[in-house]
C-alpha cells in the first residue's frame, strides 16, 4: 500500500484568505452600526419636531382655540390629537397633544401672568 503524502503550505501561503472573512464582518458591524444611527438620528429629529410643533400649537390655542392649534400643529409637520383648555382665574390654560410619525409630544401655555 502506497501512502501519498499531502503537503501543506507554509508561510504565507498558509495563511491566505484569512483576512478576507475578517474584513467581510467588519464591514457588515459598520453597516449594520451606520443604520442604527440613522434609525437613531431619525427618531430625534421627529421627536424635537413634535415638541416644537406641540409649542406652537400650545401657543396658537391660547388665543385661537382648537382650530389655531390644529393649524398650527399642521405647519409644523404634525396632527393635532388632543386639545384641552381650562379657564382660569386670570385666563387661560391650554394643553395640546400632537403626533410626528411615532413620536408624541405635549405642551402646555398659559395666558395667565
């Protein structure tokens, strides 16, 4: 029985294609890191834009009513969900609830001193 002996490569030659899977997964962690940023950075800007559009939607209600708010909210890229307005001593107190996507924010104004 004749026994062939198998040589390997050595050195070098041994060691090719290594680096290729390592390279692979890094830059499938980048990407997957670069789109949870994204996710990320989107969810921020629509949750600063729904509280702004809840302010001057707050803001408009005061004076406007629902109908102020509503067209407010809607200016600034958002849907009005709830108003509310309670009279006070000196004036009024309104809440507001508005909605950007996903994100929902409240504000609250007063006309009071």
């Amino acid at each position: 029985m004749v026994q062939q002996q198998v040589q390997r490569p050595s050195g070098r030659q041994a060691d090719r294609g290594q680096a290729l899977g390592l390279v692979v997964m890094s830059i499938a962690l980048i990407g997957m890191v670069v789109v949870g940023l994204a996710s990320m950075a989107s969810r921020l800007t629509q949750r600063s834009q729904a509280q702004n559009a809840a302010d001057a939607a707050a803001l408009a209600g005061v004076t406007g009513g629902s109908p102020a708010a509503s067209t407010a909210a809607g200016r600034n890229g958002a849907t009005l969900v709830s108003f509310s307005d309670v009279q006070g001593g000196q004036g009024v107190v309104v809440t507001v609830e508005v909605v950007v996507g996903d994100e929902h924010a409240i504000a609250r104004a007063s006309s009071e001193p």
